[in-house]
C-alpha cells in the first residue's frame, strides 16, 4: 500500500478541549471562544457557521496549530499538538493537514503549479507524478492558469489555488476557511462536491462558511454563537 493509502485509511479523530480564546484590542480585551469541545474524525464533512466575527477563523487557527488558544487543548487521538513547539507544529501540519486560510497565502514569486510542487516537496512528496497536481488543478478549473503568478490571478481564482493546493498533499485533515467565499455559484458547487468526494474517500474536510448551500454536502454542522461580553 503506498503510503498516502495507508495514511488515508487510517481512522483520526481530531479534538479541540474546552478551548478558549481572548483576544486584546486597541480599547477592548474580549472572549471569542469560551471552553469549545468538538470532535471531528476522518472521513466526516464539517461546516463551522456563525455571524461575521463570531470566531469561526478563530477556531480554525486554532485548530490548525497556527495560533495558540488562551486555554484548552488541541490533540490528534492521544497525541497533544497544542502543546509542541513551532518546529514540531509545523512538521505535524505538512504532515497530516490541508490549510487554506482566509487570505489563501499564495507564494507571490512561484508560479501555480510551483506552489502546488512546493506543497508537495513540504509534506516530503516531491516524488509523486505531475499527475496529481494537473487532476487537482484541471478540477478546480486552473489548468489553463498553472503558469501564472498569484498576482495575475483574481481573488476567486487564489481562492481556488489555495485548494488546489491543499487538495494535493492528500493529508488526513482539511481545513478550510471560506473555501468558496468569492466564487460563483458554479465553481461552488465544483469545490463543495470535491470536497464531498474527499470525506467519502476518508478525509477530515473542516470548512467555515457563510454558504447556506454547503450545509447540504455535510455530515455535521457546527453553529458558533457570539461570547457573553463579545460585543
Ligand atoms: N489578532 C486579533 N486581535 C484582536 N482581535 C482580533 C484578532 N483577530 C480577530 N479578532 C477579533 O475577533 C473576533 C473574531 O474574529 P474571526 O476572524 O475569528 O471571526 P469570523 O467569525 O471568522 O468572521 P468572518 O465571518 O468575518 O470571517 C472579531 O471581533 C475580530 O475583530
Ligand atoms: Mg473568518
């Protein structure tokens, strides 16, 4: 079995404890996230909704190790990640997750298809066929655009890069903040049904959103209500 099969086919269940998150700002010190459980396992589709500014980004971040939480911890099965250090955190995400965040971070002097190979080579597969990178790019439409810079591309077309690009390391978890925020109602439903066809091969697929469509391709939904003293 190679071994993204055998990554693929083994059961993860990721889980954020009683997490909470404070954040200081110019004239208020606020609580965004108050003791927040959740478990989200491979092979499931999570939609996270709530208004603007509830925190959805928020816990994403947090999940995906890219921000610390105020309290609480991150673990994948027994294994702490919240815990590890920055170099232990980043070798854990190029290992086991897909991240897009919500300004879908490009490398603004690689080509598309560079960043996709860079993806590749991050997560230790700089071996695998040109052929995945072109599936995951001719799905998302981008085929025609892979020797483009991030700079001549508009904001839905970055959007969809970034997938791309988290797409092809196949790792165990996506996580996705807004994966179709920009796009038009035909590319959404490419993005949503991809990453529908993704949690039913045995992927984690963590999306936030604010698109009432994609409640219809997940399994669980997950609505975040704003803090008692947020606002
Ligand atoms: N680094 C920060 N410092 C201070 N406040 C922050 C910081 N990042 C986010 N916030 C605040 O925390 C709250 C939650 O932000 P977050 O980005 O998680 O919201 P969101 O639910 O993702 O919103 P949207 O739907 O607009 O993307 C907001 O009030 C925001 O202004
Ligand atoms: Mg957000």
């Amino acid at each position: 079995m190679s071994e993204s099969n055998e990554k693929k086919n083994k059961n993860h269940r990721l889980i954020v404890h009683e997490v909470s998150k404070f954040y200081s700002g110019k004239s208020r010190k606020f609580k965004v996230l108050d003791h927040k459980s959740f478990m989200f396992q491979t092979g499931e589709f999570y939609t996270i909704m709530g208004e603007s500014g509830v925190g959805k980004s928020t816990l994403l971040n947090i999940i995906a190790t890219l921000l610390p939480a105020s309290s609480g911890k991150i673990l994948l099965d027994d294994l702490e990640i919240s815990n590890m250090s920055e170099l232990e955190k980043s070798n854990f995400r190029n290992k086991y997750f897909g991240i897009v965040t919500q300004e879908s971070n490009l490398v603004s002097y690689l080509t598309l298809e560079e960043n996709m190979f860079l993806a590749l080579e991050l997560c230790g597969k700089n071996t695998e066929s040109r052929a995945t990178v072109e599936k995951y790019l001719k799905r998302l439409n981008l085929l025609h655009l892979k020797d483009e810079y991030p700079k001549n591309l508009s904001s839905g077309e970055i959007k969809r890069s970034a997938i791309a690009r988290a797409l092809v390391k196949e790792s165990n978890f996506l996580l996705l903040d807004e994966p179709t925020a920009n796009l038009d109602s035909k590319n959404t439903k490419v993005v949503l049904q991809l990453l529908r066809e993704k949690a039913n091969e045995g992927i984690g697929v963590i999306i936030t959103t604010h698109e009432k469509e994609a409640v219809e391709y997940a399994d669980q939904k997950i609505y975040l209500d704003f803090c008692e003293n947020a606002r």
